[in-house]
C-alpha cells in the first residue's frame, strides 16, 4: 500500500514538472507586435523563458499576447 501510494506522488510530482516546462534558453527578442500576439502558438507549453527576453521596436502595444 505505501508503495502504491509513493509511486502514484512521485508521478503526479513528475507531471507537474513536464506541464511547467521552461523554454528559449538562449532567450528571445521581440521587436514586433505579431511576434508577442503568436508567441503562445509559436511555443505551446512555454510558461518560463530561461533566457534574456528583450523588447524593442516602437510599434509593440501590449504584451498580454
């Protein structure tokens, strides 16, 4: 039973970590409005960029993407 029950946490811990993923190590520059619109089609599962994100151009907006 204890066993059952450490396998079934240790995987719901593993699959916390895989639906969290990091991405874009070398990091990311945006300099248009399209490219932060697209940014979630573009990288699907991105929820923290591990690398420099810098912004530059004078026709972004927004960032809510």
């Amino acid at each position: 039973m204890k066993t059952t029950t450490l396998l079934i946490a240790f995987s719901f811990f593993f699959q916390t970590l895989t639906i969290s993923q990091t991405c874009l190590p070398e990091g990311i520059t945006f300099s248009t409005q399209a490219e932060i619109d697209n940014f979630q089609t573009n990288y699907p599962g991105c929820t923290e960029i591990s690398g420099v994100v810098t912004i530059k151009g004078n026709n972004i907006t927004n960032l809510d993407g």
